[in-house]
C-alpha cells in the first residue's frame, strides 16, 4: 500500500453535517478498500488564492492514508460528483518519505565511518604553572 494526501476544497457555504457527512463518506471509501485512514485534519474556512466557482474561500480538509491506486481513483471519481467539493488535489508522499529515509541512512554511514575524534594534545602548562616552577628553580640556586 502507498502513503498519500488528499486536500480537498468544499463550498464554503455548506453546513457542519454536510462536511462531517462528506468526510465520513470518503472515509469509507478508503476503509471499504482496504486502505487505512492515518489523519483527518479539518483546516476550516480559508481564503482562495484566486476564484474558483465564483468562490472567494472554501472549506480546506486534509486527509493522510494507506491505499492502493485503485481506491484513490474511486476517491478522485467521488469527488469529481460531489457538488460541495470544489477542487481537489491526491499527492503521494511515499516517495518522498523514501526519499528522507535513504539520506538519513547515508549520513548515518558517513558519520560511522568518520574516523573517531582525534585525541586533544596536551595542553601547554598555564602561566601560574610556569611561574611556580620558576621560582622553585630560584629557591634551590638562593641555596648553593
């Protein structure tokens, strides 16, 4: 099964039942096929970049699910009849979590192979040091 995201529009005048109804139908139809639903999350009403159907906004639904290309056809087709969806857009995000997870993989390999850090050299003595071990030299030629 592939991941994908389906982001569809509904008329911004439709009520709270119609939408829940909507989203309830299409989530069917993705259970009915076998797939599974992963999130549904409800943007609320937006503004359109530009006019679609004589319309300024609309309502935005984001759905994420595992499905197989045969049910994402049946989604399209049922929102292509649904007289409240005024646009939709199905995007596969599989590819590109496959994607992260291979460059993930590969700084991982190059961080293992990295040689381990090298060891710090020694640090030279302070100041203090260098003052304490010169006066101790004067102190045993005061003697002689």
């Amino acid at each position: 099964m592939r991941i994908y995201e389906e982001l569809f529009i509904l008329k911004p005048d439709a009520t709270e039942e119609e939408i829940d109804q909507v989203v309830e139908q299409l989530r069917q139809v993705i259970t009915g096929g076998g797939g599974e639903v992963d999130k549904i999350d409800k943007w609320g009403l937006r503004r359109l970049a530009y006019r679609v159907h004589k319309y300024n906004e609309g309502f935005y639904v984001l759905f994420q699910f595992r499905a197989s290309p045969e049910v994402v056809r049946e989604l399209e087709r049922r929102l292509r009849v649904t007289d409240l969806a005024v646009k939709f857009l199905t995007v596969r995000i599989d590819e590109k979590l496959k994607r992260i997870e291979k460059r993930k993989k590969q700084r991982e390999k190059r961080a293992a192979r990295k040689p381990a850090a090298p060891v710090a050299a020694p640090q030279p003595p302070a100041a203090e040091e260098i003052m304490a071990e010169a006066g101790a030299a004067d102190a045993g030629t005061e003697r002689e």
